[in-house]
C-alpha cells in the first residue's frame, strides 16, 4: 500500500511503486518520499502530473516519468515495531533489507 503522509491512497497514480512492492512483501513498512527525476534533477512539477493522472493514465505517465521511492526509515520488519530501536540498528535493519532483497528500482536508500 502507498499512502501521503496524511494517510491518502497514492497507488492509483503510481502503479510501478505499487508493483515494486512484490519485493517487500511481508509485514514490513518502509518510509521514504517519492521522487521523479527529469534531466537529471528531482522534477517536483512531474511528481504533481503523476497525481493528477491516477487509472489508465498512470502507466502511460510511469512509462514517461517514472517514479522512485527514496526511503530514509524502517517503521516495520516482518511485523516488528522498529520505531523504538536506536538509530545504528535502525539503518542497519534498513541496509540489510535492502541488501537481502537486493531492492532495486522503484526504490532507493537513502544516504544515512
């Protein structure tokens, strides 16, 4: 499931996030920011027109703009609550999912 951090459903108007996360599959949670890079920078305009374009337009939109998921935390892995871990075993849960599943896009690490 991807939801904005006010809780609104985001997978109709990302369909290639939504498939990437086959790779995570189990009860694990992941929070990050979406990013769509145009010419080599994050295009904040073209993460507006993947929004607007959720159904049918939302492949051809993927197709055209793709969209990654950076993610900077690890809220939950294989249903354990990680929130009250400390930072070092925090980002090290989240380098060895990323490494054990050998996430690729639509995800990203991002640089601790």
């Amino acid at each position: 499931m991807l939801r904005s951090r006010r809780g609104t459903e985001l997978g109709r108007a990302f369909p290639e996030v939504v498939a990437g996360a086959a790779q995570v599959r189990d009860a694990t949670a992941l929070d990050g920011e979406l990013g769509v890079r145009e010419e080599g920078r994050l295009a904040f305009e073209r993460l507006q027109d993947r929004l607007a374009r959720p159904g049918a337009g939302a492949a051809r939109a993927a197709a055209e703009w793709p969209a990654h998921f950076v993610t900077f935390d690890l809220l939950r892995l294989s249903g354990t609550n990680t929130k009250t871990w400390p930072y070092r075993r925090h980002r090290a849960a989240l380098e060895s999912l990323f490494a054990a599943r050998r996430l690729s896009a639509p995800w990203a690490l991002c640089r601790s």
